[in-house]
C-alpha cells in the first residue's frame, strides 16, 4: 500500500489491521511528523516512509504548511504557510526501495 499524504501514519496503522502481512509506503511532504514517522517504522518493520511531496516528476513543490493534516502542493508559491519540499514520484519511491507492484 501507498500512502500519499501520509502525515503521521494513522491511516496505514488503521490499514495494516486489515492487511498486516503487506508492505507499507508511507510519502508525506511535512517535516512535522518525523518523529511520529521515525516511530512507526520503528514499530511497524512492514513500513518505509519518503519525506516528501509526491508529484508526475522529481525536484522542488511549494506546499501549504498550514495545517499539519492537509496541504496542498503548487509550482507556484502560496501567499501564507508557504514551505518548499523536495517532490519525488511513487515509480522512483517504489524502484529505489525495490517493492514489488500488485
């Protein structure tokens, strides 16, 4: 499973009651939940998760920042709670890791 917008893992852990034997990619583009990431891979050894926003092609994203739950990412820059991310794609996240597909 990927997990876009993964935020601080809660949605994959609900997932993971369901489907406990799969692999877990979490993609979450703020630094705000880390630790909590840093914690669930810890806990969860089926897990991996990417610091960034996912996107049609790698490099640099504007991204609101300002709620920790949402975000929305743009090329171009937002007026308030403008942070700059690193973009990955889910094919580079899922090559690099060596995971299998379905």
């Amino acid at each position: 499973i990927v997990d876009i917008g993964a935020s601080d893992g809660h949605w994959a852990e609900m997932a993971m009651e369901f489907f406990p034997q799969i692999n877990y990619l979490l993609i979450e583009a703020q630094t705000v939940h880390q630790n909590k990431l840093d914690a669930f891979v810890i806990d969860h050894p089926n897990a991996q998760y990417c610091l960034a926003a996912a996107g049609d092609k790698a490099g640099r994203i504007f991204f609101d920042a300002g709620n920790p739950f949402g975000g929305q990412a743009s090329y171009e820059p937002y007026a308030q709670n403008n942070i700059e991310v690193e973009v990955t794609t889910v094919n580079t996240q899922v090559a690099q890791r060596g995971l299998s597909g379905p």
